[in-house]
C-alpha cells in the first residue's frame, strides 16, 4: 500500500473518503445512513474517535477526523466492517428494496474478487486518508465535504442536507445527527 494512504500522526486531523463498492448508490435510504450515524456516535463514544466534519452521499462518506484514543486506523476498520455487515443486513431484510437482489449479487460480485473478505464487500478497502497540516487545507476540505451535496444537486443550501455536519457549521443555532461532534475553529 502506498505510504501516502495511511495515518501517520495520531495527533493530526485526517479527512476520509470511503465508497461503496462499484460506486453503488446503496446509501440512499435514510435507515441505512443511519446505521453509519449510529457507529459514529458509538465510536466517538467508546472509541475516542474526534469526529469535526461529515457527509454521507448516496455511495460514498467523507469525514474530518481525529483521535482521543484508538488508533485511527483501528477505528476506521471497525466502523466500516461493522457498517458493511448491519447495512448489507438491512439492504437483504427490506421488503421496499427494490434493487435488493442486483445490489446484494454485486457485493457478493466483489466479496469474491478479495481474498481479505469472507465472502461478501461492501466498502472500497480504502480510506484515502490526507493528512490536513494547514489551516488552508482544512478549510479546503471542510467546503468541499459540506458541498458535495449542493454539488450533486440534491440541495441548494449546504445546511439542508440532513446526514452532514453542515447544519452545526452554517446556521449557529441548530444541532445535526451527531451527538458529539467536534468544532473546527
């Protein structure tokens, strides 16, 4: 694995990208975004996980991260093994999914071509870790991150879409989905 994806400074705030597998827009029902709503409360909870900014996109998540205690990595592992598992759960046991057959056939697809799963993929196996070093690169990142769904044209206002931290940024007054969420000054 290259050098350049991978947390090297635990005292460093890091911004994540991770995608489904094939980009499938599996993220699309709002029961499954929050089971990654829950995990990151779980693991800034239990794991010390400082979490400054996110968004959750119909096949991909973006986060501005840090950590209290866990290793990053240790905490990233854990939250994309246990949200692959509860999200595939939940895509197989929805009578509503009407692409439940092709999207559970197209993890599987990709479960088979990597021999570090079991059986079935959901997430991409990379978390494309950049370490933010400046004040300007995190600006950077924390724009784009709460963009991405005025970019997509899913809204017009970065506040408005309700799985971002934009909400907490934009409007003072009004707390998002996340119980703990950190502030970047």
């Amino acid at each position: 694995m290259s050098r350049k994806y991978k947390f090297h400074d635990q005292e460093q705030l890091y911004f994540v990208s991770f995608a489904t597998v094939y980009w499938i827009d599996a993220l699309t029902r709002n029961e499954y975004k929050d089971i990654i709503i829950d995990s990151l409360n779980y693991c800034i909870e239990e794991k010390e996980l400082d979490l400054y900014a996110w968004v959750i996109m119909p096949n991909h998540v973006h986060l501005i991260i840090g950590t209290r205690g866990e290793p990053l990595q240790n905490i990233m592992r854990d939250l994309k093994k246990f949200t692959s598992k509860k999200i595939v759960e939940a895509i197989r046991n929805n009578p509503q999914e009407s692409r439940r057959e092709w999207m559970i056939w197209m993890f599987e697809r990709a479960g088979k071509k990597n021999s570090n799963n079991e059986s079935i993929q959901f997430w991409q196996q990379h978390n494309q870790p950049i370490e933010l070093t400046t004040v300007t690169m995190i600006r950077q990142k924390l724009d784009y991150l709460h963009q991405n769904p005025v970019v997509a044209g899913f809204v017009r206002q970065p506040q408005d879409w309700l799985y971002s931290s934009a909400i907490d940024y934009y409007t003072g007054n009004q707390k998002g989905l996340i119980l703990n969420l950190s502030y970047i000054a």
